[in-house]
C-alpha cells in the first residue's frame, strides 16, 4: 500500500508506472513553468496524478494527490523546495490565524506538499490563503463515536480534535532539525465518507471528509487498510501524508501541446 494506491493507483513496479503514463497522457492537462512541466490527470472519483517533466526533458517524478472539497484557511510562513525535483515543493504554514498579519495566532504549524508548486511562482510571505488539504493515510482507525475512542486503551490519548504536525519533529537520534516532512497525526470527526472507484484502474480507496483541528480535511484510504466499518459522525485517527493546493490558484494549460511525453511515447 501507498499514497498512490490510498487514490486507487495500484503502482508496484516501474512497468505499472509507464503503463499508467501511456494511458493518462491524452486524457490530461499540460501546464508549463520556468522550470519544466505538469501533467495533470483528473478522473471523476476525485483522484489525481502530478507528473513531472524537467528543464532537460526528462521525467522527474510523478504525484498523487486528491481534488477534494476541504477549505481550511491558513497563513503561509515559508516556501520550501524539495531535492527529489526541482518541480516538488512545499509550503510552512499555520492553521486558522486569528489575526491574518500574524500567523503566530494560528492554531499550529505544519507543512504540506504541493503537487504544482512550481505553478504558483513568487508569493508574498507570509500570506494568509484558503487552501485544498487531503490527507494520505499511511494508518488509520476508526472509532463509532466519541465515547468509544475516549474508551480506547492506549498509553498517549489525543483529544477527539488534535492535529499533531509529526513532520516538524526535531531527530533526537542526529541532535539536529531533521527536514520539514509533510506529515502528521491527527484525530477528527466524520462528516461524510465514500467508497470510490478509480476511473482509470478499478481499484476502490475510500475518502472522508474530515473536521480536525484547524479545520477541514479531506482523507484518502487505501481500502485495505479501511478494516472497520466507518460511520458518519464516528472518529477516524491516523497518520497522514499531507499534499494541499492553493484554492482560487487557477494553472494555465499550455495548448502548444503535451510535448514531453510526445517525445515519450511517439505520439
């Protein structure tokens, strides 16, 4: 299991991967930056692929990421670049400020990947912004309602809203700031969830539309690893991937054509 399989793209080799690219190249929309293209595929269970082609033509990475209905507000504090591509990128920021000039009033900080950070060009910080957040599973349990998480035994118990940004942690092992990571743990309520069908590949992944703290998220689940029965207003917690875009940040397709993959696949 995977993020790409927690959006029903059941990846296991590098044959899956271009078998995948073949079929999502004419269907997806090309954007151009300064420093190499997206190609963005959609389906209509929300799931999504990133791909990335570099200044040099060459494929440098592809992401996953879920177009999802969350809208949370947050204020960005930093711009970080990733040394897996120079297309990868990530943003610091805090949740929910009260006071938009001051992200230090927000409820906590965190960090998110974003799929097209390349897109977004230079950016004012820190900048108070509404964005998309989806939260990748990596694991998760599921609680039919408050009273019987709060009956759960466990030796660190988190409220039934708490939002720990994991990827902040220091290494106490190095005695160093290890990297900002976009991940975190967090436990919220379920206000609404689905089971959904990958349009391109079949396979079913479950979403939940999440309240946590600092607001709303979306959730994506492999289903192998949804082991109970979920219900609406029940408690989900786990620990996550977090991959967000900016809303209301609109990319321009480029209509000169998907060039990098032509040269791919010759077509």
């Amino acid at each position: 299991m995977s993020n790409f399989s927690n959006v029903g793209f059941n990846i296991a080799t590098e044959e899956e991967l271009f078998e995948v690219l073949r079929k999502v190249y004419p269907i997806s929309k090309q954007v151009t930056t300064a420093q190499g293209d997206y190609l963005i595929y959609t389906d209509s269970s929300g799931a999504q692929l990133f791909i990335q082609s570099n200044s040099r033509g060459e494929i440098a990475g592809v992401n996953p990421h879920f177009s999802g209905r969350s809208r949370r507000k947050v204020c960005l504090t930093n711009a970080i670049e990733r040394p897996e591509s120079e297309l990868d990128g990530a943003f610091h920021a805090w949740a929910d400020p009260v006071n938009p000039d001051d992200p230090d009033t927000g409820i906590c900080p965190f960090v998110f990947d974003v799929p097209d950070f390349r897109t977004i060009g230079d950016i004012k910080l820190p900048q108070t912004v509404d964005i998309q957040l989806t939260a990748f599973a990596q694991d998760i349990l599921f609680f039919e309602n408050e009273d019987a998480y709060n009956n759960y035994s466990t030796e660190l118990k988190f409220a039934s809203k708490s939002f720990v940004p994991s990827g902040l942690f220091f290494s106490e092992e190095q005695k160093t700031p290890g990297a900002p990571e976009a991940t975190a743990m967090f436990t919220g309520s379920i206000l609404h969830f689905e089971k959904k069908e990958n349009e391109l590949t079949g396979d079913q992944f479950y979403w939940f539309f999440t309240d946590t703290l600092g607001g709303l998220i979306d959730v994506v689940a492999d289903a192998r690893l949804v082991e109970e029965t979920p219900v609406v207003n029940g408690i989900l917690q786990g620990q996550f991937w977090l991959s967000g875009q900016l809303h209301g940040h609109v990319t321009k397709e480029d209509t000169s054509g998907k060039s990098f993959l032509k040269r791919l696949f010759g077509k």
